[in-house]
C-alpha cells in the first residue's frame, strides 16, 4: 500500500513549479510507484493562459477549486472549468488552459510521468520510461 501527504511532498522534488510562473504540480504518484499512471495535485494560477500538447501521455483532470476554461484547438470549443469539471484529453488534443481564479485540480496522466518532464517549447512533455 501506497500513502502519500500533500504536506510531506510540498518542498520536495516532487514539488515543481512551471518555469512561467503560471502553475504549481505536486506529484503524489510517480512511475516509479508501479501503478501505471501519475497523479497530481496541480493549482493553475489566477490571470495565466497555458498552452499544452501531450502527444506522449493521456491526460484526466478534475477541477475541485476554482474557475477558468479549456479551449480545444482541434474542434475550436471552450469549455468552462469549475468545481466539479472533469475533461479528459484522450485524443492528445492541443489546448489553452486558462484560469479566472486558482484552479486546483487533480491530475491523471497515462503512461505515468516520471516527475523530471517539462513542457518544451511545443506544449509538450517528453515520454521518458523508467
């Protein structure tokens, strides 16, 4: 069995802060952990708009603070994200995330992240396997 505390990651590798400043991930759950995803307790900072490709990895995330919205560049739609908003991005689709108020949500990225990938120039993070 697996236990993790937000408090005990908080200020660890674990801990990573976007380069830009628009956003804070704590990762609960790594590859490392065998579980085949990652999990993560990301807050998207008010007032940011964050462009995201993961061509390498499935992405699940819940939304339980906060408000902003999801604009889909493949179809053209946003979506407005709230407490209690779920998208799943199962087609790799390339995306703005933006926040009106800090938006924590909670993270499920398939395969897992090893904890050491950042988006690159494209939006993109690496596949790295373990």
């Amino acid at each position: 069995m697996i236990i993790k505390r937000l408090n005990e990651v908080i200020g660890t590798d674990r801990d990573v802060k976007a380069e830009n400043g628009n956003w804070v991930s704590r990762r609960l759950l790594l590859a490392k952990e065998g579980m085949g995803f990652s999990m993560h307790d990301t807050t998207i900072f008010a007032g940011t708009e964050t462009y995201i490709h993961y061509a390498n990895h499935l992405e699940a995330v819940y939304c339980v603070a906060g408000e902003g919205e999801i604009e889909d560049l493949e179809s053209g739609i946003t979506t407005q994200i709230e407490d209690g908003t779920l998208y799943a991005l199962n087609g790799h689709e390339r995306h703005y995330l933006r926040a009106r108020k800090d938006m924590r949500m909670v993270c499920v990225f398939n395969p897992p992240v090893t904890g050491r990938e950042v988006h690159d120039e494209n939006g993109v993070y690496p596949l790295i396997v373990e």
